[in-house]
C-alpha cells in the first residue's frame, strides 16, 4: 500500500534530522515549477515552538515555521476572507474558519517534540 504523501512528511518528521520534501512533492503530485518552488522553499527543520517553547522538528521555511504562518493568517482571517471572497464569492465565513482552523491544526499535528 502507498503512504499519502502526510504520511511520508511525518515519517520523515520523526527522523529528526533536516531534509527536503521536494521529493515527496514531485512523487505524490507532479514535477510542476510549483511544486519544486515550494520543495526549495519549505524544508524539515529543527526550531522551538513559541507557544509551548519545545524543541520541535516541523515543516519550515528559511524564516518561519508553516505553523506561525497558519496562526498568523487564522488571526488576520477577516482580512484575508475579503480577498478570498472575490475568487469564492459562495464561501461563508463559517467555511472560512472552518479551513484556516483545520489547516493550523494539521501543521500543529505534524510538528513533532524532540525528547
């Protein structure tokens, strides 16, 4: 059976050791200038949560873990609905909540503790 492409990222989560998900991307969608863009720019990283100041392996860009960068949209998530309302005018602001909750909530859950 083939592991879902979440399940390889959290494989290599538990590894705890920096590598790339380029791969993993190109495998699991396509080869796409997209894809490799987002290979080259997110990448498995060792950082400290600011929440609960652990050591954590997590996705991560140069700068920021995706975490932060969810948490931060999910707290501006008015001013970004109102964007992303024009390209979905159907989409109700329940929806909208709905999907930056669940989005930080699956990088919250793939962020592991280092022992």
């Amino acid at each position: 059976m083939n592991k879902s492409f979440l399940q390889e990222i959290s494989e290599k989560i538990n590894e705890y050791k920096d590598s790339s998900i380029a791969g993993e991307l190109c495998y699991h969608f396509s080869q796409s200038p997209d894809n490799e863009q987002c290979g080259e720019a997110v990448g498995i990283r060792r950082y400290k949560n600011p929440y609960t100041d652990k050591n954590v392996y997590g996705l991560k860009t140069k700068n920021y873990p995706l975490l932060d960068i969810a948490n931060a949209v999910e707290d501006k998530e008015d001013e970004v609905f109102d964007v992303i309302k024009q390209a979905l005018p159907r989409l109700t602001k329940k929806e909208w909540e709905a999907f930056t909750r669940l989005t930080t909530l699956i990088y919250c859950d793939l962020e592991k503790e280092i022992n």
